[in-house]
C-alpha cells in the first residue's frame, strides 16, 4: 500500500504497540476480576479466605539490638531493631518531614508510638525495594505507601520498646 500524496511514508495501519499493551492489560484484569468473582479463586490458585503461610526466624544478624527474617509466600521481609539515642529519633523524624512535605496539619501532634514525640529513642524504618517481592524497578526514596506501613508497624512495636 502506497500511502497518498500529503501523507508520510509513516502511515500507521494499526494500533501501536502501546495500545496493543493496554489492551491486553485490561483484558487480563477483567479475566483475573471475573475469574475472582465467579470462581473464587485467585490468581495463584488460593481461595478467597486462603492465606499463605507465614514463617519467622529470629536473630538473624548477629550485631544489631533484634532481627528477624519473615517469609509469607514468595515475599520474605528483613526486619532490624536498632535502638537509638534522641539524637537518632530527631534525625529520623527530619528524615519524614522531607519525604512527606505538608502530611502534617498544621499545629497537629503526632500520636504515641510515631517515633517523632519528643525525645523518643525509637523509630521504625521500612524498605520495600522491588526485587523483595522478585520483580525489577526503580528504587528510590520511600514513597507514601512504605512510610505508611513503617508508621503501622512502628505504632504495633511501641508497647515493647523499653523507657528511657
């Protein structure tokens, strides 16, 4: 097929690539939504009130103040207790206030267990890079999402944490 005076030799005949691609996203996501609805199975085969086993090993690393290594599925996570001067908590709380600028109303305070009221000697830092869960990306500084989920698990490991 020529392609007609005016026109460049670049005439597109079909979809582009990228179409083609969000087509089949969206194909897939409907046939793993209805296959969810319908059958109540997920994807890797699990029913719907199914959870994965969960596994724990403490004292993983040797020098820190706690460690663990937690398994559930193909998702394994390392977590490190290291407990720290006020020095630390004021440094970490910085940290937040850049990563996360405007989260805080105005004039609020934080709640206990946040690691940001004065003078506390503990805080919680989670990392979810994506090779964790064996997939490939950018990694980059925490995002809303893995602050998120420090913060809950922070609050959850408080009461443990001994006073001053």
């Amino acid at each position: 097929m020529q392609p007609e005076e005016g026109q460049g030799s670049l005439a597109q005949s079909g979809p582009t690539l990228s179409q083609l691609n969000l087509a089949f996203k969206n194909a897939a996501s409907q046939a793993l939504r209805k296959m969810v609805l319908k059958q109540g199975r997920r994807v890797d085969g699990r029913g719907l009130c199914d959870i994965r086993p969960i596994s724990a090993r403490a004292g993983l690393l040797p020098r820190t103040h706690g460690s663990a290594l937690f398994t559930r599925g193909e998702t394994q996570v390392i977590a490190v207790a290291t407990l720290g001067s006020r020095s630390d908590s004021l440094r970490a709380q910085a940290v937040r206030s850049l990563a996360t600028p405007g989260s805080a109303e105005p004039g609020s305070k934080p709640g206990p267990g946040s690691g940001e009221e004065e003078g506390s000697s503990f805080y919680l830092q989670y990392f979810f890079p994506p090779s964790s869960v064996g997939e490939v990306g950018k990694v980059g500084p925490p995002g809303r999402r893995e602050l998120g989920h420090g913060e809950l698990a922070q609050r959850a490991l408080a009461p443990c944490v001994p006073n001053q």
